[in-house]
C-alpha cells in the first residue's frame, strides 16, 4: 500500500495540471498543481488499480474541489507521478451502473 513517503514524493504533470484547470478550476498552475497535492494528501478514497502499479484517489467535501487523480509509479523517477484529472463529482451517476435485470430498449417506430 502507499506510504506517506510515496504521497510525498508525487510528481504531478502538466497534462494533469492543465487537466485540472480545464475541468475542475481556472487557477493559475502553482494554485492547481498545490491544490492536486493537498486533495490528494487529505483525500481517504485511494483504491490501487489491478496491475499493482498504480491508483486512483477520489477527494470529497470539506476539501473545496471534487475530482479523481490518477497516478502511476514511474520507474524512471522511482516514485508516483500523477497523469490526469478527472472531475469526480458524487452526484454524477455513470452508465455502467444499471440495475441487474434492466435492459436498454430501442425507442419505438412510428407507422403511418
């Protein structure tokens, strides 16, 4: 599991700043890159993704932005650097998430 170290250590990318601005806030790139850090430091929802190598963290109020960072472990730099951003609004209900049994239908013909 993560360690305070590796949380630490995050290098956040630019694709994942200008991520941030575009979808989560317009901050200057000090403010959104010090804002990814701090969610992602406060944020208690990290989930470690299948192959090992990498997580998701998903922050949710009292911190003042909602979104999901996605980091890997970079061999190169030998720690976590954080790729991209996503929003990660609680209310958003996603698609795959259907009822067991519910089916999609296809909307009616009309005849003349």
């Amino acid at each position: 599991m993560l360690t305070p170290q590796d949380i630490s250590s995050l290098f956040v990318t630019p694709h994942a700043v200008e991520q941030f601005q575009q979808r989560i806030a317009p901050l200057s790139e000090a403010k959104a890159r010090r804002f990814i850090l701090a969610g992602i430091r406060q944020a208690e929802n990290m989930r470690v993704q299948s192959d090992g190598l990498s997580f998701r963290v998903r922050t949710r109020h009292p911190f003042p932005f909602e979104f999901r960072a996605y980091c890997v472990f970079d061999l190169e730099r030998g720690h976590f650097v954080v790729t991209t951003i996503v929003r990660g609004d609680s209310n958003v209900k996603r698609k795959r998430r259907r009822k067991a049994g519910q089916t999609k239908t296809s909307p009616r013909k009309e005849t003349d």
